[in-house]
C-alpha cells in the first residue's frame, strides 16, 4: 500500500508542478475536498479526451444535447434519487471525521470484498478488520446512509437540486426525441456537461470529486430492438478484456480475452444491443490512449446492481496509484426511468407496438471525464536514467510540438518564430520555448508529454532544413521546414512512424 501512495505522490507532485491540475480549491483559502482546478496543460488534455468521446458518440450513431444542471425537486423524486442515491457512510466516535466506508475499507484493505454489502455488512466488515479513524485511530461508529445530493432553491419558494449525473435531464426530454427522430426508435443521445455529488469525505483527489464533467449516453429501445440489433455484425468479432461475473467462480479475478459473439453465446451478454454499448464504452476508452494491458470490463456482481438493472459492467483501468479504478458503467436499466417520469409528471411517454402503449428501455453508457484523465497521467508515467516523462498518445498529448532556436540570437529567434506561427496555422497546438539549454529545454517537454519537437539553427539559414525530435526515442532527423506540417499530421495521425523519416 505504501508504494501506491508513494507513486499517487509522485503524480500528484508532477501534475501540480506542471499545471495539469491544482488544489483543493480554492487553494489560498485552504482548499475544499472533492474540488480541484485544471492547470492550462490539464485543460488541455480534458478537451483532447472529450474531442475523442464527442467523436466516437457520434460515430456511434449518437446526437448530442445539452440541458440544465439544475431541476426542480420532483424531478429528483421521480427519478429515485432523493430515496436512492446514497452513500454509505462511518464517523469516527472521538475526532468526528467522517468516512465513506466501502472506499475506506478498500484504501486499508486492500484485498476485502465489500462490493455490494449493506450498511450493517459494512459495519461488521469494519469490525472484523479492526479498522480504525486514519486521522486518530479511535473505534468507528456504524454506517449509516448518506444522500449525496447537492440541494439548492429556485426563486424563494421552490426547492430544487444541482443534477448528481446528466442521464436524468435527458430522460425529461423523451417526447422531444421521438419528435426529432420522425417517431421512431431506436433514438440514441448524449450528454457531456457538470454533475454535482455532495461526497461526505471525498478521498483519492480528483478520482472522487464533488464537481465534476459526466458524459453519458443514453439508448431508447424497445425489447425487439434489443435482441434485432444490426450494429452487432459489425463487431461480433472484436476481441475485449471481459471479466464476467460466474457464480461458481464468483471470486474469479482472470480476464479473459473473448470474441463478442462469443460471449454472446456464453451468457455474458444477454442481448446483442447491450452488448454493442459494452463495445463502445471499450472503444471510447481504447480511444482516449488506454490499451487491453491496463484495461478490463467486469460485471458487476447481482448484489452490486440497482434494483432495475438487468445488467450492469464497468470500464475499469489499472493504475500504479491505487490498482484498479472503475471509471465506466454500462447498464441495462430497462424502461425503469421513463416509467417513473411517466408516472410523477403525467405526460404520456409511451409509443405504439401493435395498437398498445409501451414504455421502452434504455441502455446506459456513463462516466467522468476526470477518472480517465488521471489515469491517463499515471498510466503515462515513466522514469529512467535521463528523465522523467509522460508518454502520452501523440493524438492525445496536450502539447503536440515544441519548437526551439537553438540560441536566443535574433538571427535564429526571428525564423523560429515564424515556424512556431505556420505550426499553429496548421491546426497544430504548439509551444515556443527558448529559455535555457536546448537539453533542459528537451526535458520539459518531455515531462509534459509532447511528442515531437523542432529545433532551428544556424543550418537552417542555409538550407531550410529542421531538426525534429522523437520524445519516446529521443532520435533526432533533418526535415525541410516547408514539409513539417505535412509530417507532423503523418505522426500523430499516427499515419506514419518517426523511424521511417530517418535518413
């Protein structure tokens, strides 16, 4: 455990030194847990994964809308919010620190199973652990429920709540879709904007934060449609990192590498189409730089699901700060939600099968954009001999070119800087730098994670000709600067590799 929080400090330290993100915030007034500032580099990469998700949605067969973080409280009633959306929680008897206890157990206990247990569960866990107050080590007192919802008031009279995800906003909207999509279904959307969890003690920084950016795409579907599913011929072949959930294997923890049509036939997916979402979510993340090696999707296990689901996996990603981290769920909620909705604001939102009303189901892809760029960071972590860097994706760095005079001399300064224009000019995000030696200047680059840099020098002024820098190799090759933009786009395309540009 020690060496997991020694490497969370180590990204930590990078990521605030560097500007990928800061707090708590507000920092100067010491800070609020479960709030963190993204630095210019953090903001950066957050617009590069979200570029990524916004274009996988979309070739998905996606449309995306936008609606209000705030609705009014019957909204949150009839979603079950206000009676579900809990948190179990434990306080310290003496200090009176409060803890959200499954994630406490699993920070001190690493190997316990606490994944779907009850509050009382949950207390004789802690119990049987001998788990103790991290600030005073005195005894623990029972968990308790906690509503995680952030209450706020429209005007003076009417109470209303900051939304904890984007999914319900977009549920109110049904009779719009089905006007929109001409009246039929399926009717696929998505959402990116904030979500709000009032956490009781966030812990793990920016992996459990009380603000924070959902996205969440949403299926409206009948039961036919689940099963008469098209889009499942074109990945039945795809190979995933599935760990399914088998009751007698129930403690199985081996992912195994199976074909989708194969785990069709298993029973790990009861439907094509909610085995479709499951390969999306996996490619949104493969998408975002994450490789099978870090990556697994788990069922979650019958006693972790929501009274409604049908079927529930999560996207989890291994990092070296804190083992897995669940960053995605999918799941089957049935036609739990617009029943609901139906029922609490008395709009029909039913459609026609064969002269009857039917209320369809939807399928669910939600996550954080924050989980996955911190995992991103850790993932991307590496140190040897020379340096320190990150080795992003080059799609996905957040600084994708440097460019350096190898002096600070007029002469080299002057057509630096027009090459620095002409790289931005060409869509490129790029950095000048010509503050120190053109090897500290190497390091820092590398330590954000920029993949390509460009020197000019004195034999530039003669023939034109560039050096370009490989960060993962640290190789160098001449290039004419009138062909960069083009070979730039080759290699983060990744339509082309550095080493074929060597001479």
């Amino acid at each position: 455990m020690s060496s997991e929080k020694d490497f969370s400090d180590t990204i930590y330290g990078l990521s605030k030194k560097r500007g990928f993100f800061w707090g708590p915030s507000p920092e100067i007034y010491g800070g609020s847990a479960g709030f963190f500032d993204l630095g210019p580099l953090g903001k950066l990469l957050k617009n590069r994964l979200e570029s990524r998700i916004r274009s996988e949605f979309v070739r998905a067969g996606f449309w995306e809308v936008e609606c209000p973080t705030v609705s009014p409280e019957i909204v949150w009633k009839a979603s079950g919010h206000l009676d579900g959306f809990i948190d179990p929680v434990t306080q310290c008897t003496k200090c009176g620190q409060v803890f959200r206890a499954d994630n406490l157990i699993k920070e001190l206990a690493p190997e316990a199973k606490v994944d779907g247990l009850s509050p009382k569960e949950l207390t004789e866990k802690i119990e049987e652990l001998g788990i103790e107050c991290p600030s005073c080590k005195s005894p623990l007192g029972s968990v308790e429920p906690y509503n995680l919802m952030m209450k706020t008031r429209l005007g003076l009279a009417q109470d209303a709540y900051l939304r904890p995800e984007t999914a319900t906003s977009t549920y109110l909207l049904f009779r719009r879709f089905l006007t929109f999509f001409r009246g039929k279904l399926p009717a696929s959307v998505f959402q990116i904007g904030k979500a709000y969890r009032n956490e009781i003690s966030p812990r793990q920084g920016v992996l459990r934060l009380r603000e924070f950016t959902q996205v969440e795409g949403q299926i409206f579907l009948l039961e036919q449609d689940e099963i008469d599913w098209p889009s499942f011929e074109n990945i039945e072949k795809e190979v995933l990192p599935l760990l399914p959930y088998q009751p007698q294997e129930a403690d199985k923890s081996d992912v195994t590498l199976t074909k989708m049509s194969d785990a069709l036939k298993k029973g790990f997916f009861q439907k094509p189409a909610y085995a479709w979402c499951v390969y999306v979510a996996y490619k949104i993340f493969r998408e975002m730089g994450f490789s099978d090696e870090v990556m697994r999707l788990r069922q979650h296990l019958p006693t972790e699901r929501a009274h409604y689901a049908a079927d529930a996996w999560d996207v989890e990603i291994y990092t070296k700060s804190f083992g897995w981290v669940e960053c995605c769920g999918i799941h089957d909620r049935g036609n739990y939600d617009l029943s609901r909705h139906q029922e609490f604001s008395k709009e029909n939102l039913s459609v026609k099968v064969d002269k009857k009303p039917v209320v369809p189901n939807v399928l669910e892809i939600a996550f954080g954009v924050e989980r996955p760029l911190f995992c991103l960071i850790d993932n991307s972590y590496v140190e040897d001999e020379e340096r320190v860097w990150l080795r992003f994706a080059a799609e996905i760095a957040p600084i994708q070119v440097a460019v350096f005079p190898l002096m600070g001399k007029d002469e080299l300064v002057g057509p630096a800087k027009i090459l620095f224009e002409s790289i931005m000019n060409a869509g490129f995000v790029a950095q000048y730098d010509q503050g120190g030696s053109i090897g500290r200047r190497y390091r820092r680059q590398d330590e954000v994670g920029t993949p390509y840099c460009v020197t000019i020098d004195y034999e530039t002024l003669e023939d034109g000709s560039v050096t370009l820098r490989d960060r993962d190799s640290m190789l160098q090759t001449r290039v004419h600067k009138d062909d960069l933009p083009g070979i730039l786009e080759a290699l983060i395309s990744g339509k082309s590799r550095f080493e074929s540009l060597e001479k």
